[in-house]
C-alpha cells in the first residue's frame, strides 16, 4: 500500500514544500532494535531500510516536489536526493560509547541516559552548573528548539546554551531588532518580489543556495533591475548580464563602505523619500551627515566599484522605490563579518532614506540560511533569550516565562555567551566541562576550526545527538542516534516568518530517539522542575503560550490550522490572522518609528606576517556550492552529490594563478596562522584577482574554517567568515583524501 | 582632572578629530573646546562644487552638529578667530578676549585658496577681498555665488587646470552654464597626470562642452560689467576671455600664520614629527592641510621623501583617527599620573608605543563628475621607451621602472601603469572605469599586478558579462538538478518534446526555472535537425 505525506525539504530556510511517497513494492524491513519506536505508531507508515553492513538500499521514499508559493514545485538537487540518507549504511541506530580504545560500540538507552545523568551531576557537583554547555542549532524544529532552551536553563541549570545560528543570522537580527525593533527575516511574502522592478541582492547566491528562489527574481530581471553585489561572479551574479541588471564586485570586506556610498547618493541628489523619513523613522540628521564623507569617487578608490555604477545603483533603487517596487536583501556574505551588524544596518539605512520597508510593495529583507533558521532564533536557543523572542534580561519576559513554566524566576539563570565564546571556553577553567551538541557539526563549521576540535577534546564529557557519525560525533564520548526529517512531527518557520508543518512519512529505525523523548526522560533521571514531553504538539502547545505577548508571537496558530493549509505568519497572537507584511502601520519601537544608526567602516586588525617567502598572500572568502549543505554531514554522504562535487576546490582567478605557477587542478596550500587547507585549484575568471574562494562543507585538509578567525562582531556575536588573509602557495602533493570520516568508512 | 584639549578650526578634519574623541569627552577623561571662524559647523569642504551647481543641498553637506556636539559637553566656538597662541602660558587668545587654556592643542587650520598675482585682484593673501564677479571655491559663501552664476546661466572661466577647476567646469557646464577653464601648459592637471593622459582628458573636457584655453598666461582681470564687476580675464598675448564670473582655482596654501605667529616651526606647513607633534614641542598638534610630516631628525629617510601636505581630505582623515587615538592615551595617562599609585602610568606607555602613522603615499587623485572617468596617481611621467629614467632609480638591485600603455584617444580612453617589480608607483586612467578603480585599489594596496597587464584593461569590456562556452554539450544546463545538455539531448532523442517531458525524464529545469528556454532550444535543434535529413 502506499502512503504519503505533505511536508517540507530537511535543508534550507525556503523550506521547499515537497511530497514524500513510500513506492507500494517496498515492504519494511525488520529492524534489528532493542527498544520498542517511542513514538505512537502510525500503522500506514513503512520503516527505513537500514542495512548496517551493507551498501546503500534503494531510497525508501520517493520525492516530489509540491506547488507551494515559495517553490512552486521547484526542487534544488540536495532536495531531490534527500531520502536517499534514510536508509544510509552510515546511519547511527543504537547510542554509541566511545571506549577507552577510542572506538565507539554500542550501549543501551538506559546505559547512555545513566552515563548522561552521573555526568551532569558530577559536573556540577564539581564546577557548578555553568560547566555544562549546549550547543544547538538551526535545523532543529521549532518543538525542539524551545525544549532545548528549556532544558538547559531548567533541567541542567546552565546559562551555557547558543546554537550555530550565531554563525548566521545574528547579525542582521541584532541589525534588525536595532532599526526595526523586531527581526523577521524577510518580512513580506516571497511572492512580493515577483512583481518588483528592482532587486537589490548583498552577498547572497540563491542561485546556488536555494535555487527555486530564483523564480521570484524573473520580475525584477525583465525590468533589466536585479542588482547583485558580490566579489565573485557568481551564479546569480551571472543573472544579471544580458540587460538583467548591474553586477557590483567589490573587494572583500567593503561592503560597508560601499552601502554609506549608495546612501550618501541618495541624499546627495535629493532622491530620499523625506516624507516618510520625517513620518516613520528616527536619527536622519545623524545619519546624513555620517555618510557625507563618502562620495562616489572615494567609495570607488576604497571598494573598487565604479563611482557611476554607484550612481546608477542608487538611482535605479530610487526609481524603482516610486516605480514598481525595490527591495533590498542582505545574505551572510555581507553579514559574516566583524562588522556584520553595522553592514546590516548601514542596508537598512539605505532602505529607510529610500522609504523601502513598511510599504506594500517595496522593503528589505535579510535571506535566512538554516532550515529553521528563522524559528530557531526565536524561542530561547540564543544565550540572551527566552522563547517568543524575549530578551533574558528583561524582568518582565523573566516573570511571564517562570509563570509559563511554573518556577520561580529566580530558577531561570542569566544571559550566558555567544557561541563563538562559548566554544573558545570548552575545557578551560571557568569553561564548559560537558557539553552536548544538537544538529550542529561544529567541528567543520566553527571559525577556526582546529582550535575547536582541541576544545572538544579537552572536554570532560561530550554528548552529540545525530544520525550520521558527523565529524563532531566521532570526537563524542557518547552519541546519542536521532530523527530524520522525515520521521517526525513538528513545525519550522521558514525565510518569511511563515509558520510550516513537517510531517511524518517513515518510522524511524527502531534505536533512534526524538530529542524530545531524550530531554524528558533526562529530565525526569534529573529531577527537574516543570515538565518537558515527547510529543511534538504537546511541546508546540506550551510554546504558543511562552511566546505569547513576544514579539514572535506563536498563540493563535495550531497543527490542526497548519494541517488545513492555513498559512500563518508571525506575530499571531490568539485572536489574530497572522501578519503576512510587517510594519504596514508603524515599526516595533515604543513611538512606531524606525531608528536610523550611523555606523562606519571600523580600522581591522593587522593579519600575521606572511612566513612563507614562496607563498602569496590572499584574500579568502568562503561560501556554499549547490550540492552540499552546511558542513557537509549530510549531503557528503549522498552520492549522487558527492560524485559531482567530491572535494573542496580554491577557485583562483587565472592571472594570478600564473604569477604562482598554479594550474587547473592542481594542489594548492592555503595556509595562515591558524591552519592549513590543502586542495584542488580551479581557476575561474569569475572571482577577483587578490581573493581565493573555498567552499565551507569539507572536512580535514579541506575545511575552510580552519583558516577562518574566531574574532566577532562586538554586538552580534558573528565571526569573520568573509574576510581572512591566507596565504597561497603550490603544493607538492595533495592529501589522501578521504572525504568522510575514516571511523564511519570502517 | 579632565585634560584641556582645544582645537583650532573646525573644517572636515577636525570634524573628524572631534568625532573619535568624544567617548573620552563624554566620560569626562578629556575636556574639549573646539573654535571655528565660520560661522556654521564643519561641512564637507569637497562637495562644495557640487553644492555650487546646485547638485547637493548645504545641509546635506553638514558633518558636524554644534547642538549634538555641545550636548555632549563639547565647547563649540563658532565665527570667532584666534588672534594668538601663549605657549608659556598655554592659552589661546581669541578675538573675542577669552583665552581658553590648553593641555594639548591641535591646529586644524586647514589651508586657503592661492589668489594669483593679477592685476584687478587684492593679493593680500592673509584677507582677500575680491571683486564682484570673481570667486574662489572653499567656502560656503563661495558656493553660493557659483549657485546664482549657474542658475542664470552665466559665463564661467575658471582659472586654474587643477582637480578641483576641472569638476567645477563639468559640473557647470552640464548644469547650463557656458565654461571656459584657462591653464598653464599644454594639458590639464599638469601636475599630476602624463602628456598622453592630459591630451585624452583635454579632448574629454571639451566633448563634455567645455572650452579647454590651454598654455595661457593671464595677467589681469577687467571689470566692465554694469555692475562693475569681473568682465573678462586678460592674458599675456593680449587677448581675453570674457565671462560674467570668474572661478579661481590655482591651488592651496596652508595656513601658517598663527604657528609662525608663535614660533613653530613651518616650512609649506606646521612641521609635524610622526606623532603630529610640532616640533620641539609636545603639547601642540597639526593635521590635516596645514599640517607637513617631516621630523626633525635630519636622517630619517621617510622624511627625506615626503612631499608637503597633500590638500585632499583622506591623510587628514588618517591622521585625525589616530591623533584620536593617541590624546586619549595621553588624556589617560595624565589621569593615571595625577593619582599616587605611579607617576608615570601604563597609559602614558600604551600612548608611546601606539605604532606611528605611517607615511601617506602619494595622493590619488580621482575626478569627481558624471559622465567623464579619470584617476591618477604617483608618478606617471616617464614614458615606455625612456630608457634613461627608467634605469635611473635601479640601483643595488632594485629593479627598474616598467611601463604598460594603452592609448585609443578616439574613444577617450587612455591607461597608463608605471610599475616596478610589478608593483604601481603610478598610473593614469582616463575613460575606463573599472580599470581606473582596480587600479587604484592596487595601488593603495601596494600589491603586484598580474603579469598579463592587458587583464585590467579588459575589465571596461563589453566581454566581461558575455557567458562563456555556451555551445559546449558538455556544459551544465540545468545548475539546480545537474543536469548537462547531453543528458537533455538524450531525452529528446529518447522521445521527451516537451520541456515538461525533459523535466519528468531527467528533472532538468524542476528548480529554479531559469533553464526552460534552454531546454526548449535543444528540444527545437533537435526536431529542426530531424526534418531537415
């Protein structure tokens, strides 16, 4: 018989709308489990086929994509492949305990939860509660994401806790909530851009990231009004050759500059939209004259732009501002700086003199990256908030949670570190001495990378919840096999704030657990007050009313609306219908206006001294290709996608590939003071002749974040992804590349 | 107590100074007491041309807020002079007969517009007063008359070939005034740009309806308009050029006046050692135009190379960030020092050991206009085949300069790259402006060029945007699913016509869409090829 079920792709924020089908030949296999699935039975739903020592079974579901305003039944390639993890060799079933050999072998839940529990006692017996860290992130469902938080600060006592989405979008969010007063990615729907004349697009490649965005972008490329600015030719660079607008490529790390350029054009030739500066917004004077020191012929010498493509640039938005529509949209390239908030903020700045965002049909927006990216910075994951995106230190969101709850506020511990600190305090003293990982490869896709791998062996206790033995979990005393996507129940919300439900189509292998059911029964081993469930609606109910009165504001929204096909866009307080374009009437500060802030381009700090007279020193940039995902745990181990891009390539620009002797496929080093990557050279004229390009989803020889600095943003808490000195040089050999881990491969 | 810290003048880079010290004025580790003669805050002295042509409006010029600024505890002095300096008593005596004391003072003098020795001009250099009719561009005032010449669709000459005469020209001209610039010497930008370069500029100038009087020397101005005032300027062949306002832009001069007055030492500027300190004397400061980096010591070879002061506004800037930062070290330390843990505190040596600024490079000079591109830099005089200069400077093994040149004056653009070791020590751009951009940015950046020059000339090509090997089979067309054109030719051959079909059998063209029209350009090569055999 088959079955199917409506639900959303496991990757990005567009979150796909897709259809999974179980093909009425395959017959479930008999699971090898001990425990019996947690979870009520769904009798129409087939298991994975998990063949541990065997070779890859047949997916065991069948996608297709479903028409939905976002994608439009559009998939991208790591969508169409995405059933093809379920019923992986690789796939964990039973928790693993890493022996003192260092080889993981199986335990049973009880053993696993007992080890658990000792380990947090002991811990904070010994160093207080503070030493247990959490580490989450932005895949988690918004059930779980909230838990997460709860248990933490609850169950575990700890302040310890923020999640990888500090690597992503915090700092257009702390951009956000300073200009708007809230931050909601794109707060318009995505169907709002198809009918604009101008687009302008910061540091983001949809085409390669999320490719059925695309289709939102056709309208403003007819109008010949997609303006892209990016320091790579890149694919949606690309789209805009053949009268499809302006590509900007301006050297990395002047992005900044580059928007107090654009600026300081539009008040410069009286092309600001005064009424609605003067109606809606604070801090204009201000904001004029900080730009004024950067004019178009200064901006060109310090960004390499053109001063008349600036011109254009700002002229174009305006136009399209009383004509047709412009938006702005801001992606990590823009945002993954040490000054990522201020560049978020000097694109809001641009949007506001403009008179962009609060209208109908024009606005700025920021491209959330994680599938739950969105929903996942809301409700309590973040070190400095509670669920309904509530600020920890307010005494007011503090009472309303400890009534929620059923605690005293007094149980609630305090802001704890950003992510970036957090990690850099793993095993130090005063640090974290046990932490537990969820959805969240850190050892791949932290800034340096190689002095995180060292902090995690320096733990006294590392807890990793995944179904793949990531590079993470296979420095993890303990693994603890988890849910995929299409395994379980629970809700995401997606790039625009829309609120989407993800459904079951499978059973999970009879070893795995949901965090739910992992967090409530530690909770319970450790007696903790309030209560924490296994089932995803049961969690979702109690989370409407925590974020009740927040400004994510989930109470008025319920499965059984989603599972009409309701669709539900924060705030939605009870009573409501949801909020599909924020700030039509006024923004979210306490006198309805949004605040300009003058920011500037900030002196950087002085990089190491190139050591190595043969090499050359480089600009790096880092970024995604279409076929993987984040660090890679997933995707890497699809080989349909591996096939196509097996191996961390360094694209170079020919020219100065030759001054080095480096040729198409070569190895190459690239190197600084924090690590070495050695790699493939690809040479492509479509990237800048001082900047090199590597992709941030392999491991080893070939992670990128080894070379990245753990330096962030003093506000937001980002880390310099976008703009590292490395330095260059031809290798003799290439490493023996073992793309996963050699423990899984055994 | 809070360290007395007075600034005189309050032009751009003082604008700049003030800015970087209030979190110590606000913290109430310094006191600062800022004095300015004109009678508004600091603007932004650059666009003061545009202002003239009425692009940009006064109050988007402003950089400063005296009202912000005194809310900040700021002491702002507006339209009063200094009329001396008392070093022994460190006061500053102002004309309105206060004397504010001072810890540390920084000339911010900035510089003031050379009036040429004409006959019809007051050459008072230290109070021009000009006739009706004529006008230099610095101030506000300044610009308001170009306003109103401009508006009324006036005659403008401008005299002078430097940067700042050149934009005022286009801007003028293409605002609807009639222009006329008159220089010395053959080209424009005589200083700072090559013959092959100022002949392209020329040729540029005049397209943009400019009319270029080159190698003049004027010696007069005559007022014979109805109002008496400026009716032509004479020059030295006995012709003249006549006008209803006359621009002057022969350049800058620093002014000095009050350091010399109180015995600094200057030389075209305050001479400054490379703490911007005044020589021989650790309480007083220059930056900005007024200010010459050159330090005492007789054999520091920096020194030896520099030029005088730069007259554009970013060194002023450098400077004022870092002067910033290093009073408030000293503010720190004179805090520090006035309690009794230790006379000497760590902040006075985090101030001494703040690295130096280094030394600026030669200016890059960019035009500012729409529709016409040029940058310049360093020195670019010497010639591709000048062999004698080219050698001169290649001693103890350094290597000599190179020289790469393109030159299409039909279509305006010109590009000039002086190299040696394959680092810029000049370049001119004239028509191309990516090339211009890159290459100044290579130049600040001191980075070597790739080996193949003509990658930067390519840059302004209509090539750069063309998609390359679109005719390869091989080649991915659908990016979202992966799918090459070979995988879709064989779904057409295997029977799909349709781009639906081609989607169904092999999910080409499933993501973003964008690959519809490709695919249906295979799907109709393919039946064109089957009816035609």
């Amino acid at each position: 018989m088959t079955t199917s079920a409506d639900t959303h792709c496991p990757y990005c924020a567009l979150q796909c709308a897709m259809t999974l089908k179980s093909p009425a030949a395959l017959t479930p296999a008999v699971q090898p489990g001990s425990d019996p699935v947690p979870a009520p039975p769904a009798p129409n739903v087939p298991a994975a086929a998990v063949d541990a020592g065997g070779a890859a079974a047949a997916p065991v579901l069948e996608v297709s994509g479903r028409d939905f305003p976002t994608n439009r039944g559009g998939l991208c390639r790591k969508g169409w492949t995405s059933a093809s993890l379920l019923s992986h060799p690789g796939r964990v079933t039973e928790p693993m305990l890493k022996g003192s050999d260092g080889v993981h072998r199986p335990v049973s839940w009880d053993e696993a939860l007992k080890l658990i529990t000792a380990a947090v006692k002991d811990t904070r017996a010994r160093y207080g509660a503070d030493a247990i860290g959490v580490f989450g992130g932005g895949g988690l469902t918004n059930e779980k994401a909230y838990q997460l938080g709860k248990f933490a600060r609850l169950a575990l006592g700890t302040s310890r806790i923020d999640y990888n989405g500090r690597f992503c979008m915090s700092s257009a969010a702390a951009a956000g909530m300073r200009a708007f007063g809230v931050d909601r990615g794109l707060p318009f729907p995505l169907e709002d851009l198809d009918g604009t004349s101008t687009i302008l697009m910061l540091g983001s490649n949809v085409a390669e990231t999320m490719p059925p965005f695309v289709q939102h972008l056709q309208g403003a490329r007819d109008a010949g009004g997609l303006i892209v600015v990016d320091p790579r030719r890149s694919a949606t660079a690309a789209f805009t050759s053949d009268g499809g607008g302006l590509h900007l490529q301006p050297l990395p790390g002047t992005d900044l500059t580059l928007l107090l350029g654009l600026s300081h054009v539009v008040i410069h030739e009286g092309l600001a939209d005064t009424e609605f500066i003067q109606a809606r917004t604070s801090g204009f004077e201000a904001l004029a004259r900080s730009v004024n020191a950067f004019w178009p012929e200064r901006v060109q010498s310090l960004t390499g732009v053109p001063a008349d493509l600036i011109r254009e640039t700002a002229r174009r938005l305006a136009h399209g501002a009383t004509k047709g529509g412009s938006y702005i949209l801001t992606g990590r390239g823009v945002e993954q700086h040490v000054d990522g908030t201020d560049t978020a903020t000097a694109a809001i700045n641009l949007s506001l003199l403009l008179g962009l965002p609060g209208s109908a049909r024009s606005g700025y927006g920021t491209l959330t990256g994680q599938g739950n990216g969105q929903g996942g910075r809301e409700h309590g994951q973040k070190a400095d908030q509670l669920p309904g995106y509530r600020k920890i230190t307010d005494p007011a969101a503090r009472a309303h949670m400890a009534k929620v709850w059923g605690v005293p506020e007094s149980l609630i511990p305090g802001p704890g570190l950003p992510a970036v600190q957090l990690l850099k305090s793993l095993g130090q003293p005063d640090g974290v001495r046990c932490l537990f990982v969820h959805a969240s490869n850190i050892a791949v896709a932290s800034p340096d990378a190689n002095a995180v791998i060292d902090g995690l062996r320096s733990l006294d206790f590392l807890v990793v919840c995944d179904f793949f033995v990531s590079e993470t979990a296979a420095e993890a005393d303990l693994i603890l096999p988890v849910l995929q996507w299409a395994e379980e129940e629970g809700t995401l919300t997606n790039l625009e704030g829309r609120v989407l439900r993800r459904r079951r189509a499978l059973q999970p292998p009879a070893g795995a657990r949901s965090e739910l059911w992992i967090m409530a029964r530690l909770a319970e081993a450790l007696e903790a007050p309030s209560t924490y469930s296994e089932d995803p609606e049961t969690v979702f109910e109690e989370l409407r009313l925590a974020s009740a009165g927040g400004l994510a504001d989930y109470s008025g929204i319920s499965y059984a609306m989603l599972d009409r096909g309701e669709a539900a866009y924060w705030p939605y307080p009870v009573g409501s219908s949801g909020t599909p374009r924020l700030f039509l009437d006024g923004f979210a500060h306490a006198d309805g206006k949004a605040v300009m802030t003058p920011v500037a381009p900030r002196r950087r700090r002085t990089p190491a001294e190139n050591p190595d007279p043969g090499a050359k020193t480089m600009t790096l940039i880092t970024g995604r290709l279409l076929e993987h995902y984040q660090s890679g745990a997933q995707t890497r181990r699809v080989s349909e996608l591996l096939a196509s891009q097996p191996e961390a390539k360094m694209q170079i620009h020919p020219a100065a590939a030759a001054s080095m002797g480096i040729t198409d496929g070569s190895f190459v080093s690239v190197a600084n003071e924090r690590g070495e990557v050695v790699c493939r050279a690809e040479l492509s004229t479509a990237i800048r002749p001082e900047t090199v390009f590597l992709p941030f989803h392999f491991p080893e020889l070939g992670s990128a974040n080894r070379l990245t600095e753990a330096a962030t943003d003093p506000i937001s808490g980002m880390p310099e992804f976008k703009f590292n000195k490395v330095w260059v040089r031809v290798a003799a050999n290439g490493p023996q590349h073992s793309v996963l881990q050699t423990s899984e491969a055994s | 107590m809070s360290e007395q810290i007075v600034i005189v003048g309050f032009g751009p880079v003082a604008a700049r100074l003030i800015d970087e010290l209030l979190p110590a004025v606000r913290s109430g580790l310094a006191h600062l007491t800022v004095i300015g003669e004109e009678p508004d805050a600091a603007y932004n002295r650059v666009l003061v041309a545009d202002l003239g042509v009425g692009r940009t409006t006064a109050s988007a010029l402003a950089l400063s807020d005296a009202a912000a600024l005194i809310a900040d505890g700021v002491d702002v002095r507006l339209g009063v002079r200094v009329r001396r300096v008392d070093r022994a008593r460190q006061q500053v005596v102002l004309t309105d007969g206060t004397k504010p004391h001072y810890d540390r003072l920084v000339f911010a003098t900035g510089s003031r517009p050379v009036i040429p020795n004409l006959t019809g001009l007051n050459p008072d250099p230290a109070h021009p007063v000009l006739p009706a009719g004529v006008t230099a561009l610095r101030d506000l005032r300044d610009a308001e008359v170009l306003r109103q010449a401009v508006a009324g669709g006036k005659r403008v000459v401008v005299l002078g070939g430097g940067v700042l005469g050149l934009e005022t020209a286009l801007a003028a001209a293409e605002e609807g005034a009639t222009v006329t610039v008159v220089h010395n010497g053959p080209h424009p930008l005589g200083r700072n740009i090559d013959r092959g370069g100022g002949a392209v500029l020329a040729a540029g100038m005049r397209n943009c309806g400019v009319r270029m009087a080159g190698n003049a020397r004027s010696t007069g101005v005559e007022h014979n308009a109805p109002d008496g005032g400026f009716s032509a300027l004479l020059l030295d062949d006995g012709s003249a050029i006549d006008g209803d306002l006359l621009v002057l832009s022969c350049g800058v001069r620093p002014r000095v006046e009050l350091a010399e007055g109180c015995g600094l030492s200057t030389a075209t500027g305050i001479l400054v050692d490379h703490k911007l300190r005044a020589h021989h004397e650790p309480h007083i400061f220059a930056i900005g135009d007024c200010a010459e980096v050159r330090c005492p010591d007789p054999s520091c070879s920096d020194c030896r190379a520099a030029r005088g002061p730069s007259g554009l506004v970013g060194p002023g800037w450098r400077q004022a960030e870092w002067l910033a930062e290093y009073l408030t070290l000293l503010a720190e330390g004179s805090v520090d020092g006035s309690s009794d843990s230790s006379p000497t505190g760590d902040s006075v040596d985090a101030a001494e050991s703040l690295p130096e600024l280094p030394m600026e490079k030669p200016g890059v000079v960019v035009l500012k206009a729409r529709g016409m591109n040029m940058a310049v830099a360093g020195d670019n005089a010497a010639e591709p085949w000048d062999e004698e200069v080219l050698t001169a400077g290649a001693v103890n093994g350094r290597p000599r300069l190179q020289i790469a040149q393109w030159a299409d004056p039909e279509h305006g653009r010109y590009v000039k790259m002086t190299t040696r070791g394959g680092v810029l020590e000049g370049l001119v751009a004239v028509g191309m402006p990516r090339t211009a951009a890159e290459l100044v940015s290579l130049f600040e950046r001191g980075d070597e060029l790739p080996a193949d020059r003509s990658l930067l000339l390519r840059l302004d090509g209509p090539d750069q945007l063309a998609a390359a090997g679109n005719s390869d089979p091989e080649r991915t067309v659908c990016r979202c699913a992966g799918v090459t054109g070979t995988k879709i030719q064989d779904a057409v051959v295997d029977g799909c016509s349709t781009v639906a079909e081609v989607s169904g059998a092999t999910r080409a063209g499933t993501g973003c869409g964008g690959c519809h029209s490709d695919i249906k350009d295979i799907i109709e090569k393919h039946f064109q090829a089957a009816a035609a055999a």
